[in-house]
C-alpha cells in the first residue's frame, strides 16, 4: 500500500514537472546555426530562458518552447558558442589606449617612430602624447629604447608610451625634462631608471621608476574615463568577450563600473582584484573586505587582491636564481621579501580574499 502511494505521489510528480516543461517559453531562440556539445550531437537550435539554456535540438523540436515573447534569431549555419572570459587584463587602461597612441602592430622602429609622429600631428592640442603596446623586439640588438629614439620625429612636445606588458616606459627627451628627471634623480624602489654612460636618464623607465614620468602626465577625467570604459565594452562585445578578471585596480576605478552599471551601461561581467604593495596592512585589507561586500554582484565584484612579485624578463626585472645569460651582472630581485609575501598574502586569505600573484622569473 506504501508502496504503491508513493509511486502514484511520483507519476504525478512527473506528469506536473512535464507540463510544466512543455509550458515554459524561451525568452530567446537561437536556430539554423552550429553548436558544440560535449557528446557530439548534432544540435542545430538552442531554447534560452534567463540565463539557462531550457533546450536544444532542432528548430522543430524547440518549436514547443516558442511563446508570443521569444525572440528568434536565425544564424545562417554560424558557429555560436557562450560569450568569452579574459582571465586577465587591464580594462581601463587598455580602453583608455583606444584614444592615445597604438603601437600594437610596430614590427619595426622606424614604423613606431611613424605611428608616433601620425598620432602627434592628428592630435596638434594633446599636452602630452601617450599610449603603448611597443614590443622589446622592434630595437636593434636587443637593446632597450631610447630617448633619441622619439626625439628623431619629435622633440618638442612630450612622449611616454609603455611596453606591450605595461612594465616598462619608453620616454623622449622633453618628457623627462618636463619631469625633472636628471643624472642626480634617485629612485630606491622596485625598477630603475636607466642611464646612459654619463649618469643621464636614457629613456627607459623600469617597474616602478615609470611614475617618475607618469605623475608628470595630466590625469584623465571622470567623464573622460567613463568614455573610454564604453567605448573599451563595445569592443570586448564585437571580440565575443562578455567577462573579465581586472588584474588590478582601486576603489575608484570600480566606482567608474559601479555608475555605469546604475545606468544599465555594464555588460560586461567584472570581477576586480585590488592592488597591494610589499607593506600593505591589515587596515588595507580591511578596505578591500568592506569593498568585496559592496560590491558583489553578477556583473561586478571585488573578490581578490593583485601581488606583483618581480618584473618581466624582457627588462630583466624578473627574479631569476641565476644571472641572466646575456645580461650576467644581473638575476633580477623579487620586490617582495618572503616575509613581506607570506604576511600579505596570509592576510588576504584570512579575510576571505582570493590572491593573484604576478611571477615571471624562476
């Protein structure tokens, strides 16, 4: 008798659930395309509701999940796939790139030098010309860059751009005037300035020592910035990107997010980790906490915090246990002592924090 309650309590159970599946309509019906499965089926039409796929099959076997609300979109035999993850980037400095200077596809001097001088003379009223994405490779011999480098097209407005990897800075001669930067300039952080043979700046800033130019450089506005952040999002939409790791950044910077989320502009889902230095405290941990409760949403978080342990090796900042084969007067140093690193990092993971570790070297 107990037995057969439960299996009627069951099949109705079941008849409920199927009517209730055959009544649920798709909020969006993508058709005539090609998508993967991990059994390989051939699926041609895919039912969605929310953010749940409710279906997949044919454009007639997804015909019961059409109501008078389903938007349905024919792809013409294209492959479609879930939107992409960057795992880690620098959104608003690279969005902000999208106004300055691109020296991405540079493959030689000569052609930076041009990009430069193009930019510089479409944009006459620019204080100061910035951007990047310059590759170690375009200078002969291997050498790092040099200030006479850019004076050749430009000498005087003043130019910084960085490396492709944001570690090193790449500055003219009146850049590093403007800056104050001279053979007596001293730097004790983690970088360097680099000099030439007698004791001047040469036009390389390393790590750190790049905020010796860029402190110099007009900060961008609010509304400015807002701009870029837009502009960088349409981007990431038309590359299929629809989710980031920030791998670095501030409070303010994900006030920025946090307004255009209130105006329904975010669409791109961003999960920040907040920058921390060698003799960060508890006190700043505590900052980052009440942060991550603030914020945490499905398209913005605070849940990490960024540790930048060495350099690149490019610059041969990056801490090696040996010297550098073509560079042996140097192995690079960490800029974190193991205690400072074990007291950093034992401190974000108290507080619920996740840790991202730059760490290049050996």
């Amino acid at each position: 008798m107990r037995t057969t309650l439960f299996s009627t309590a069951l099949t109705i159970c079941l008849l409920f659930s199927t009517a209730f599946a055959q009544t649920q309509k798709a909020d969006l019906i993508l058709k005539n395309g090609r998508f993967w499965t991990d059994n390989n089926a051939r699926v041609s039409a895919v039912a969605i509701s929310g953010n749940k796929i409710i279906g997949v099959g044919t454009e007639k076997s997804l015909k019961k999940f059409i109501g008078k609300e389903t938007r349905q979109i024919d792809l013409g035999g294209k492959f479609a796939l879930p939107g992409m993850n960057d795992s880690h980037v620098h959104f608003l400095g690279s969005s902000t790139r999208l106004f300055q200077v691109d020296l991405t596809d540079a493959k030689t001097l000569a052609e930076a030098q041009q990009m430069i001088l193009k930019f510089a003379r479409e944009n006459p009223k620019v204080p100061w010309i910035t951007g990047g994405g310059w590759q170690y490779s375009i200078f002969p011999n291997a050498r790092l860059p040099l200030n006479s480098d850019i004076d050749e097209v430009i000498k005087d407005r003043p130019v910084y751009v960085r490396a492709y990897d944001g570690h090193t800075g790449w500055a003219n001669s009146k850049a590093i005037e403007m800056a104050g930067v001279t053979n007596k300039t001293e730097f004790t952080g983690f970088g360097e300035v680099v000099r030439d043979e007698k004791g001047n700046p040469s036009g390389t800033f390393k790590e750190g020592a790049q905020g010796l130019i860029a402190r110099n450089i007009p900060a961008t506005t609010k509304e400015q910035d807002l701009e870029a952040l837009k502009k960088g999002i349409e981007r990431a939409k038309s590359l299929g990107i629809t989710s980031i790791q920030n791998a670095h950044g501030s409070l303010g910077e994900v006030e920025l997010y946090d307004e255009l989320l209130q105006k329904g502009e975010l669409t791109l889902r961003t999960s920040f980790a907040f920058s921390v230095g060698p003799n960060t405290k508890q006190a700043d941990i505590d900052k980052i906490v009440e942060a991550s409760k603030k914020y945490d949403s499905p398209m913005l978080r605070v849940k990490a915090i960024k540790i930048a342990v060495d350099g690149v090796i490019e610059s041969y900042t990056a801490a090696m246990l040996a010297p550098y084969s073509n560079k042996p007067d140097t192995s690079g140093s960490p800029s974190y002592t193991q205690e400072q690193l074990n007291n950093v990092v034992a401190m974000a993971d108290k507080a619920g924090l996740q840790v991202y570790i730059h760490a290049i070297g050996d």
